[in-house]
C-alpha cells in the first residue's frame, strides 16, 4: 500500500476531523486545544482520500506528545486503515525524533491502538487513572 502524508491544514479540522471523531463517538477537542490551533500535525491519504491524521505537540523539553489519532470510520478496508494509522504514527515519531525529541508520549483509551503503538516500539507506562483538565 502506498500512502501519502499532508500536513494539516485551516480546514481540515471543521470538514473533516470533527465528522471523524463524532463517527467515532468522541467529542472532539476544541481547535485551540490542539497544537498550532489544529494545524499541528498530518494526514495520512491513500488515493488522494484521507485516512487519518494525528497531532504532535513539542515542548521545551526532550519530550513531545504524540496524539489524537482519529480515522475515517467509514474506510470498509480494515486493514488499509490499520497500516495507514500504523504508517501515521511512524511519521510522527520521526518528526519528533528530528525535532530533538528522545522520548515520546502518548494517552491511549483505544486497545487496538495501543497495540499499534506497540508494534512501532513504544512501551506500556504506569496505568493512569484520571485524566485531569482545566479550561482556564
């Protein structure tokens, strides 16, 4: 399978990204959550349709944040949508690594995903218990 990689773009978060989480039956993040106001990752595509997308955030550390990955629910083809979601977090980690980063952290609910996140190398931290958030 031969994939392609965009960066984000001003739209992408209101035509496409919403439409995905909800499918998923998530709420999704407020742009201003996510890095660059929602600009700040990738889309994987494959046939010039996308397929997924996930966001990096850097910090002033050696640590980046490797997060909401979200795909197209509507993708028949599992396993297309597995090897893009695998190829994705690739990408991103590379991005991070090149950026500096020596670690990378991700906050993961979804089994599958994790088990993705596995394949690619990463290790099982400390099971968290609440996930705590303040709007300021």
């Amino acid at each position: 399978m031969e994939f392609n990689i965009k960066e984000l773009n001003p739209s992408d978060y209101e035509d496409v990204l919403v439409g995905w989480w909800k499918d998923w039956g998530w709420q999704p993040p407020p742009k201003d959550f996510l890095p660059n106001d929602g600009i700040g990752g990738v889309m994987v595509t494959h046939n010039n349709q996308p397929i997924c997308a996930g966001f990096m955030y850097m910090t002033n550390s050696k640590v980046s944040w490797v997060d909401w990955i979200i795909s197209d629910k509507n993708i028949e083809d599992t396993k297309l949508r597995h090897e893009a979601v695998k190829f994705l977090i690739a990408v991103l980690t590379n991005i991070c690594q090149d950026n500096g980063s020596k670690y990378i952290y991700a906050l993961l609910r979804h089994e599958g995903l994790s088990k993705t996140y596995e394949e690619l190398g990463y290790n099982k931290g400390d099971s968290y218990t609440h996930e705590m958030i303040k709007k300021l």
